[in-house]
C-alpha cells in the first residue's frame, strides 16, 4: 500500500466532469481575470460564510495583506498574532510595514490562548490575528472581547478553516474581516493560486477592492496605490464546483478523524487531536504528538506512508524574523508543538483501510521499543 498525504488526483477524478464544463465556460466566455465566475463565487462563498461581502483575490497571503492595509494597519502598528502557523500571517504584517507580536497558544488547541492576549497589547497594538489552526478555530469569544474593549481589529486567519465553526457560527464570519486562502491543498482548494477576504464593513470591502487592482473604481482612474491581487476566472469557475462540495468533503474527514480515534486512543505514547467544545473542526490536517517525531516519520515512510509537519520552525525563531530578537523559549507551548507534531494522512477519499494501515504501522513501530517517551 502507499498512502499519500493529499490526493487531489483523487478528488479531481470524482469531480472531473463538472470542472471540464466549468472550465469550458470560462474558456468559451474568455472571462480570464475577474469577471462573473468571480463574482458569481464571491457571493455564494459569502452566503456559505454568512457574510456580507466576500472578495476574490489572488492568494490567502494577499487576502491578509489586503485586510491589513485596507483597515488602515501600517508602519509604526502592532498586530499581534501566533508563532505557530504558516509564514504567511507574519508576511502580510511585515509587509503593511507593521511588526508582528506574538502570544503563545493553548495546549489542546493549538490555537492562540486568549488569557496571554491582554498583556501582549501595546499603544502601538492595531489589530489581533487568530489563526484557525488544522481546521478548528481559535476560541474567539474572549479575542473578540479583548478586542472590542482594547478598540483593537480582529481579522481570521480561516486559511486552514473552510465550513468550520465557532459556537455555531462559521469560521471568517465572526472578526472585522474573514481571510481565506484557496491554496489547492486546503479544505477548499482552487487550481492554482486563489484567496478571499470577507467582511461585513462596505468600507473595507471598497478598500480591498480597490487595493487588488491598482486602486482603480473605474479603469485607468486609480485613487490609491495598489497592487495587482485579483483573481482568475479559471479559479473562480473551480472554486464554485468544488463550493458544492465542501460540506460533504469536510463531513468525510470528520469522520476519518473518527476512525483514526477509535484506532489511536488506546496509544499512550501519542496525544491526539482535540475538537473543542466550542466548535466544529473540520480536519484539515490531522496532527498528533508524539516524543519522538523522527522517528516515526521514517518508519511510517519505510511502510509508504507519507506525513507532513506543521510547523517545523515557529516563527519567532525563523531566519526571516530574527531581527525581532526573540529567544528559543519565548513561546514554550509552540515551540514545543512544532517539535512534536505529526500530520498524518487526511483528505476526504482516504479510506478505512488506510486509516487502519496507518494506524497498525504506528502501533507496530510504538510496540519495536524504538520510542523514546511519551509526548509531554
Ligand atoms: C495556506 C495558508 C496561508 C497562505 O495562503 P496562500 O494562498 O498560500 O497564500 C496563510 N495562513 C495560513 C494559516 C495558511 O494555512
């Protein structure tokens, strides 16, 4: 057997004439850049999000940007996000000339702990960035709080989150704004490059409008400087047939997460992920703990099964960002976790048996005495 991490081969063959036709249309009507494919997405994506305003932009790193810079964020702010996530959420504050500050985050969630948040606040603190981590959200109900009584900006970072939800309501809906990456590999994935910011603001929804293409209301009368993030219209026809399907697709890796429990729980040695109570997780990745990561990794590889780490480096401690001067230990929680987590296979066509072939690979390297310890 091999079991890949992703099979979006998979996914595509069982989608493969709806794409076909959809493509075709976008081809015959030669709508490359923008146009009523992205429109059309835009508005369904902000239904499925119960959101006003939904814009399509060229990736889930311009959407954050986008948002950033649309609500006014620039040199001199803070915005105060997790050191566990994709380079991306940092990039998008750097680039607004911003710095990025960061919190740790809680142990079961992976996601920013909320009571670290207040003393991570400075004058200088304009906006806050919960990342929705492995396809459950942060606990935003104390973020908002803080946010709201601090005068501070609260945009999701939902890239990982697609039909997700927080006390019932989805994830992207609940801040100022809602960034969503399309990136292929995620719960909703276009066929190249794709991003969305959505918001229930008509001023910040203007702004990003006009910041995705060259500031201009109207061609060739530009108001501001932008910058070209649009979306294609070969995305935007993708996006809409695969919208149709993400409700059923998340609801088959929740229950793959449900099969790969069953299956681990009695394993003492590894720590499995969490659905907090709060929530609906929709398993974008399914990461477990284990002591001794590397070790696994190579025998689930001697057994063809390829895993993912997410993330191997915080950020804090990425080359890119030592010129902010933060420590090995700064954030013990994260660092800890980008030590020891290990993301196993988990796409919606993943089958029973590989699950179980996964899981008897790990069980068998657990019982050879090879580990080291339990996770801590
Ligand atoms: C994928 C991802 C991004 C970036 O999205 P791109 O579309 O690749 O630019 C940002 N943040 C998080 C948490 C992500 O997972």
């Amino acid at each position: 057997m091999f079991i890949p991490f992703i099979d979006l081969k998979a996914q595509y063959e069982s989608i493969r004439d709806e794409i076909t036709s959809a493509l075709q249309q976008v081809l015959d009507h030669a709508g490359f850049i923008g146009g009523t494919f992205v429109s059309t997405f835009e508005r369904e994506f902000a239904a499925f999000c119960g959101r006003r305003y939904a814009a399509g932009v060229s990736s889930g790193t311009s959407a954050l940007w986008a948002a950033l810079h649309g609500l006014g964020v620039g040199p001199g702010d803070e915005v105060i996000t997790v050191p566990n996530t994709f380079i991306a959420t940092a990039e998008a504050i750097s680039r607004c000339g911003a710095k990025p500050v960061f919190v740790d985050i809680r142990e079961d969630t992976y996601t920013m702990n909320p009571s670290l948040l207040e003393s991570a606040i400075t004058k200088k603190t304009k906006a806050i960035i919960p990342v929705h981590l492995f396809g459950q959200t942060a606990d935003m109900q104390p973020i908002m709080d803080i946010a709201r009584r601090r005068g501070l900006y609260v945009i999701e970072d939902a890239s990982q989150a697609h039909g997700s939800e927080y006390m019932g309501r989805p994830a992207g809906s609940i801040g100022d704004a809602g960034c969503f990456s399309f990136y292929p590999g995620k719960n909703l994935g276009s066929y190249g490059d794709a991003g969305a910011v959505l918001t229930d603001r008509e001023d910040l929804d203007r702004n990003i409008r006009l910041l995705r293409d060259h500031g201009q209301p109207k061609k060739y009368r530009h108001e501001i400087i932008g910058w070209n993030d649009r979306m294609d219209g070969l995305q935007g026809a993708v996006l809409r047939v695969k919208l149709k399907h993400l409700q059923s697709w998340n609801e088959k890796r929740r229950r793959n997460a449900v099969i790969y429990h069953e299956l681990l729980s009695p394993m003492e040695e590894i720590i499995l992920p969490e659905e907090a109570g709060y929530g609906k997780h929709v398993y974008h990745i399914y990461a477990i703990r284990v002591r001794d990561r590397d070790g696994l990794i190579a025998a689930l590889l001697k057994d063809n099964i390829h895993c993912g780490i997410h993330y191997p480096v915080p950020i804090h401690l990425q080359k890119a960002y030592r010129h902010l001067g933060l420590k090995r230990g700064s954030f013990p929680v994260a660092e800890r976790c980008c030590r020891e987590l290990l993301s196993l296979p988990m796409f919606p066509e993943l089958k029973a048996s590989q699950i179980e072939y996964v899981a008897d690979a790990i069980r068998e390297y657990l019982r050879s005495g090879m580990r080291i310890g339990t996770a801590t």
